[in-house]
C-alpha cells in the first residue's frame, strides 16, 4: 500500500463526515443521471466509506499540477468511478458508472 494512502482516505473520510464536500457541475449532473437515485448525501456516504481496495489510481492534473484520486467503489450491482480532489474540502470532479478503459482528461 501507498505511504499517502491512508492519509487520504482519513481526509476524505473527515470531509465527508463534516459534510464539506463539493460537487463540480460535471459531477452533480452525472451523479444525478445515474439510474440509482443517488443524491449528494448518498455520495457523501459513499465517500465517508472508501476503503484501500477502492483505489483505482492517483493521477496528477495536467492543468492544476494538484494530485487527483479515482476510486471504484462497488455499489449494488455496478462499479462506480469516482474522481476526486482534495482542497480545504473534498471537490469531486466526477461521479458516473465505471466504464472499462475508461480514461478522463487530467
């Protein structure tokens, strides 16, 4: 396991438990668009649950330079892809189903 690994879960998990957790507009409207009926609080929930085996990779913004962290998390029957950064809160970038080989501009 990653050295920052932990460290990052444990500030994610703080964040989302104080519900300091914003959502880009990209992020809210694929959240929205997924037929779970997920809402922010649910994503908060899901955020407050990452665990190690969610990490997926941890890729560095080619326009910010800050390090952005994709987790896919299983919930029901689906794997999500979660992306997020982590700021003086948690900015989640994107939040769809996982789609395999699925890559996103840093």
């Amino acid at each position: 396991m990653a050295c920052w690994l932990p460290r990052v879960l444990s500030r994610i998990h703080e964040l989302a438990a104080a519900r300091r957790v914003r959502f880009t507009s990209k992020a809210a409207s694929e959240l929205a668009g997924l037929d779970l009926g997920l809402d922010e609080e649910d994503a908060r929930d899901l955020l407050a649950e990452l665990t190690v085996d969610d990490l997926a990779a941890r890729l560095e913004s080619d326009v910010t330079g800050e390090w952005m962290y994709i987790f896919k998390p299983p919930m029901f029957d689906i794997v999500l892809y979660v992306k997020v950064i982590l700021r003086n809160d948690c900015v989640v970038v994107s939040f769809h189903e996982d789609e395999e080989g699925h890559e996103e501009d840093a």
